[in-house]
C-alpha cells in the first residue's frame, strides 16, 4: 500500500509541474494550452495519458506485481490531479471551433 500511495502522490505532483507549466512557460502555453491540439474534431486531455497507464497496469497478470502499482497509481494521480484543476471529469471533449 506504500508504494502505491507514493507513486499516486508523484502522479499527482508531476501532473501540476506539468499543468503550471504549461500556464507559465510562454513557448509551452502557445504551443500547447492556447492552441489547443484536435484530432479529428476532438481535444484530448492528459487525463488519457493516466487511462493509458491504468489499462497499461491492469494488463499485468497480478494487481500488485512490481509493475502495475506503478503504472496505476501514477496513472490515478494524472487523473485525479487534472480532475481537480480542471474542475471535471474528462478525458475527450469536441474541439471548439474558432
């Protein structure tokens, strides 16, 4: 459970270093928070990149093996971090036009 805990605190605080800066870095924030990126139509959120590393645990054989506690608490902390900043729940939303 320790471990656990440790990497859903870091997924949590590498994901604000991330979002400030994004919001901070000028060349960052044009680029990749003012200009948002679409595929398709759709925005998608880094809350995909914690889906992505959730799955990525969940395909281990065993919950607790050395590998997937990582990749799911760090997934979780990507998630829940971005839940509370962007002050939702998403992951894929349609890109606005204009």
């Amino acid at each position: 459970m320790r471990e656990f805990t440790f990497y859903l605190v870091a997924g949590l605080i590498i994901t604000r270093i991330f979002e400030i800066s994004l919001l901070r870095i000028k060349f960052l924030k044009k680029h990749f928070y003012d200009d948002h990126k679409s595929f398709f139509g759709y925005r998608f959120h880094h809350s995909c990149y914690g889906a992505a590393l959730i799955i990525l645990g969940l395909t281990q054989n065993d919950i607790t093996t050395k590998y997937s506690l990582p990749f799911f608490g760090f997934g979780l902390g990507i998630i829940l971090m971005h839940t509370l900043t962007d002050k939702r729940f998403i992951f894929i939303e349609k890109a606005q036009k204009g």
